[in-house]
C-alpha cells in the first residue's frame, strides 16, 4: 500500500475514532485546541491562502466530530489562530501551540486533536513535508511520541 492510500486509510479510521468520542469532548480546550491544529496545518507552508481558509470553513461546518460545538464559536477561533499565524508566523505559532499544549493532561482528547491535523493535512492528498513537520510539532508538545501515528 502506497502513502497515499495509507493516508487515506488512517484519516478515515481517524475520522470514524473521532465521530465516536466527539461528545466526551465537548468542552472550550478541546474546542480551541482542535480550531488551533487547524490553522496551524493550514499555515504549515508560512501562510495561508484564502482558498485555505475557504477549505478550513467548509472543513468547520462539515465535520461530524466538529458538529458537536457551534460553527460560528469554531470559525471565529480559527480565525483569530489563522490571523495571528499570518500576522508573525513564528509568533503565532507559540501561541497556537500553546492552544494544543493546553489538552497535554487529557490523552484521548490530545490524541484526538493530533487525529484531526492528520485528517486535515490528509484533505487534499498531499500530506506535505511542512504539514507533517507541523504535526510532528503538536505531537511533541503534546507529549505524544509522533511514531505513533507514523510520523
């Protein structure tokens, strides 16, 4: 089996982890932390286009994990991670990280939220060097070694 279709393979295992746990998770950490892995995938390449965003939105709205908190609450924390990443990449990216580190003390929740940047790095088919990178990021502040989800 080729990347790719691995790729596939786990972000729909991922996704189908997530659906079943999402009401344990139901709280702002998690809420924040998963909008943050968002904008930090998104901006994983130093910016982030506004077809990203546009991707990102839908993602929001679409997701049944997700569809447990109001879109309007997700979207606006997306937002403000996104700018802060656009406005000083590197600076935005401690506080982004940050976000994600919060869930550091909740394992099934911070292994979640590494899920949902797997899925979202997964979305277009091309879970690229920065992504992964990003995620690897996430995962150590996390205390998660990243080999467990074969990054």
């Amino acid at each position: 089996m080729g990347f790719l279709d691995n790729l596939k393979s786990q972000s729909q295992t991922y996704a189908d982890q997530l659906k079943t746990k999402a009401g344990q998770f139901k709280n702002q950490d998690f809420a924040k932390a998963s909008m943050a892995m968002v904008a930090l995938i998104a901006a994983a390449d130093g910016s982030i286009d506004a077809s990203e965003k546009q991707k990102m939105t839908g993602f929001i709205t679409s997701n049944d994990t997700l569809s447990i908190f109001d879109p309007s609450d997700l979207k606006g924390y997306f937002d403000g991670y996104a700018s802060k990443l656009e406005a000083d990449y590197d600076f935005g990216k401690v506080e982004v990280i940050q976000a994600i580190a919060k869930l550091k003390k909740k394992p099934d929740q911070a292994r979640a939220v590494v899920q949902v940047g797997i899925i979202i790095g997964g979305a277009d088919g091309n879970f690229d060097a920065d992504e992964q990178r990003a995620l690897k990021e996430a995962c150590n502040a996390l205390g998660i070694p990243p080999s467990d989800f074969d990054l």
